[in-house]
C-alpha cells in the first residue's frame, strides 16, 4: 500500500471548512495510534488536568445521591437531583453557546472550573456544620449545573483545536477513556470516604481535585486566535447555530436519538434503592454499581481509540442503543449482584460506543466558529436526556416498583432506537464524513 489516503468535505454555513479525514492506520500499531494525540503538549495538560478533576466530579455525584436517599429515602427525591441538574443547563444554553464561540475557550475554563471548585468548598463546610438539607443539596446541584453548562461546550470545543483532525476520534476516546477511568476509581473512593469521613470529605477532595484542571489550564501554551470578525453574544448568534443545526441532518437525529434512548434508560440515580433494598450490598457495593458501567465504557472507549474510526457510523449507533437498553433492562431484572455489576458494565461499553462515534460526527461536521453553540445544544440533549429519565424513573419507581421503573425503561430505550431507524433509513445508510442528503 503507498502513501496514506487522505479524504476531505465541506461543511458550508457561516463559515466553510474543509476537514481531512484521518489516514488508513491498518498497518500502525494499535497502542501508537491510540495514544499519539498525548503527544501533543496542550492536550495532555488538558487530559491529564481532566483526569483529576473529573475522579473528584465522581465523588461528588455518589456522595449526591446518598446524602440525598440518606435523608429522604425517597426514589422521588433521588430523581429530582436530575431535574435540579438540567434546568441551568437548559437556562444557560442561550448564553453558554455563543460565548464559547466568542472568547477565549482556555480562559472560560478557568473561571467555570474556579467557580465549582468554591461552590463544592461551601458544600463541604454546610456538610460538616450539619446544615444540609435536601433543599440544600438541590440548590449546590443547580448551581454546579450551572457551572457545567459554561464549562461544557468551552471544553468540548477546545479539543478539536489542539490535535490535528485525523487524530479527533483518539483524543475523544481518550478523553472518554480518562472519564470512565474516574467513574471507575472516583465511586470506590466514595465509598470510602463517605463510610470514613462522611459527604463534607467527599466533598472537599472534589474541592481540591478541581486545582488539577486549573493548574493544566495555566501551563497550556494555546491561547486563542485572534478573531477577524468577533462574534456578538445575542440570541442571534444563538440562533445561527440553531439554524446549522437544523441544516445537518446527521448531528440533529443523532442528538434527538440520544435525548429519547437516555430519557427512557436514565435510571442509574436509583442505584441507591438498588444497593440497600434490593441487592443488600450497602455502601461498599453502591460504589460498585457505580463503578461497574465505566468498567464496561473503559474497555469500549480504549478499543475505540486503538481501532480505525467507525465507517458504518448510522447503523453503529443504532445497534449500540439497542444493547445499551437490553443491558438496562437486564440489570433491572437481576436479583445476583455479579450479574448486575456485568449488565451494568454491558450498559456502559455500548454507551460509550454510540457516544464517540455520535461525537466524532458532530465534531467533524462542525465549523468550529459554531462548535461551542453546537455543543450548548447538543448539552440540552446529552444531559437533558438522562436528567429528565432520572426523574422519569423516579416518578414510575415511586407508583411501582424501582425494578419494574428501570426494566421498563430499557425496553422503551429499545423501542426507540429500532423506531427512529425505521423512521429515517438514512441512518442506516450514514457511512463517516459523507455529508451528502439522501
């Protein structure tokens, strides 16, 4: 075989762009291939800042949900953590888009991530003087909600500018990978610390885990180019990227395909009811459960990293969405703790499949003078999605059963998957980059 093949497209709206496709790499080692964006200096600041700061995210999500059952014991009160948790995000889009389009994406972070880091220092103090309540909670969630929903599109939009674009897909695996590797280590840790030193510990090592992201954020030698045009943050510029959006086809359903499987299938904040009534594990197994997905998404996002990029990208995504509910379902079902900490890790290979290959889609087919108000509205699906369903299941777990609340779910995750291919068989002719109306 001679040189490497190398592809492009347009992608035509405010801006136009041509992207290259990453070369053929059947013949490079798959490690080399899968580790080569840490060769770039500024991404493995970022990834390795990532790493820290999202264990103590981690931490801090168990440490949420058992305070909240903790002093509810209500499947109800766990849900609403999920609605507390979208609405800033939903609030926020209007603003959080555009503004990472406008400025320094780098500098947005510090201030994002400097923020979380005192509204988790408040939270830790509140938990050690004994004054949280379930109010209390729902209040430091929205607030971190509101954080993420700034922090979110800025840092997802940084990436693509500092590696090349045929390595895209490995950084966004790796980047995947560093996330469930902290979903992995961050619940087990959890579990410690809430067993040993209660949520205000739990919630102080999140509060210093966020200095790793900020220190990363200060070293990076990237800063961003100076624009010939700057972007006005106003509802129009908001609405440009609506608009594009509403042009590509491919990154709209993939968005809409996300929201619906999520909404029905997000149920994981019921893991609590699961750990004590259930499966009678008690903390220690909590933080299992918690971890068992990212076990299953680690596996996935580094095979994903070391393989070429997906070609047959429609039909992928569709198929992972239907394990991915199977493998809900069948957690919902089991009665043996291995046999739910393995649908579990199913769940979470097949969910981290859909999400790299759905990523690389809309990363790719994204100018990126709209990245950062592609990424705000894909955030509204992303996290709306599981948000919403963890209210969805709480509501249905509170008028049946927490079993029969998450069975349901993945089966309706199945329905909604095989109904949108049928709907729009494009999807299942969608092969990567071909951008081409059918």
């Amino acid at each position: 075989m001679g040189g490497p093949e190398t592809k492009a497209i347009k992608v035509q709206d405010v801006d136009e762009v041509s992207i290259a496709v990453e070369p053929r790499l059947s013949r490079r080692p798959k490690l080399e291939v899968a580790l080569r964006p840490l060769r770039r200096p500024d991404f493995l600041k970022l990834w390795s800042g990532l790493a820290v700061s999202q264990m103590g995210s981690q931490v801090t999500q168990v440490a949420v949900a058992y305070q909240v059952y903790l002093l509810t014991h209500s499947a109800l009160s766990l849900g609403l953590v999920g609605l507390f948790r979208f609405l800033p995000i939903t609030v926020a889009a209007f603003v959080a888009g555009p503004l990472a389009d406008a400025r320094d994406r780098r500098v947005l972070m510090l201030v994002t991530q400097s923020t979380l880091l005192i509204n988790s220092v408040a939270m830790a103090v509140l938990s050690y003087q004994g004054l949280v309540t379930p109010a209390v909670i729902y209040a430091f969630v929205a607030l971190s909600g509101l954080g993420f929903a700034f922090d979110g599109p800025a840092r997802q939009s940084l990436v693509p500018s500092l590696v090349p674009a045929e390595q895209l897909t490995s950084a966004l695996s790796l980047n995947i990978t560093v996330f469930q590797l902290a979903t992995v280590i961050g619940p087990g840790l959890a579990g410690l610390l809430l067993r040993y030193g209660g949520p205000a510990l739990a919630y102080a090592v999140d509060a210093v885990s966020f200095l790793g992201l900020l220190l990363a954020l200060l070293r990076m030698d990237y800063r961003a180019p100076a624009q010939s045009k700057p972007l006005r943050i106003s509802f129009s510029a908001f609405r440009d990227g609506l608009r594009f959006v509403a042009s590509s086809p491919e990154i709209l359903w993939m968005m809409l395909l996300d929201f619906v499987a999520t909404f029905f299938a997000g149920s994981l904040l019921l893991l609590p009811v699961f750990a004590d009534q259930i499966l009678h594990v008690g903390v220690g197994g909590l933080g299992l459960l918690y971890a068992a997905p990212a076990v299953g998404a680690v596996l996935a996002a580094g095979s994903m990293a070391a393989l070429p990029p997906v070609e047959r990208e429609g039909p992928v995504v569709l198929g992972s969405v239907v394990v991915y509910g199977a493998a809900v379902a069948l957690f919902g079902a089991a009665t043996s703790f291995p046999l739910a900490l393995l649908f579990l890790a199913l769940s979470g290979a097949a969910d981290t499949v859909s999400m790299v290959v759905r990523n690389t889609i809309r990363q790719l087919r994204t100018p990126d003078s709209l990245r950062g108000r592609m990424t705000s509205l894909n955030q509204l699906f992303f996290v709306g999605g599981p948000q919403l369903g963890e209210v969805e299941a709480g509501v249905v777990a509170r008028f049946t059963t927490p079993p029969l609340s998450v069975i349901s779910g993945g089966l309706a995750c199945i329905v909604a998957s095989v109904a949108v291919g049928l709907t729009v068989p494009r999807l299942w002719r969608m092969r990567r980059l071909d951008t081409r109306g059918t």
